[in-house]
C-alpha cells in the first residue's frame, strides 16, 4: 500500500521513493474534489479525509484486479 508513485534510482541499489502511490491519488482526489463548482466545502480536515477515503479504495480496486 506504500508503494511509491515515481520511484527513481540513484544508482543500482539506492532508490529515492517520493511520495507513495496512496499520497497520489489523494493529491489527484482532492484536485478533482476542488475543481468541482458544485463541490460544498467542509473543512480541510474533512476534505483530506474523504481524499485519503477515495485513495484507499482507489487502491483496493487496483489491487482487486
């Protein structure tokens, strides 16, 4: 579930992860979620929960294949 978004390698052993794939499609929900007009605001709190809520299960259907 950690797994990283856009590993890169600094040489043939050392990877440099970034953020995880989980912290991604959060980004990627959230963005959705604010460039929605209809989108009713509730608090950063909230909205970064149902983000992380959406990644979650972005996740398991990936992984459900």
């Amino acid at each position: 579930m950690n797994q990283p978004a856009f590993p890169t390698w600094n040489n043939k052993d050392d990877i440099a992860e970034g953020m995880t794939l989980r912290d991604f499609f959060a980004a990627a929900a959230l963005q959705g979620m604010y460039a929605n007009p209809h989108h009713r605001y509730c608090t950063h709190h909230a909205d970064a929960f149902e983000a992380y809520a959406m990644a979650d299960v972005m996740l398991k259907e990936r992984n459900d294949e």
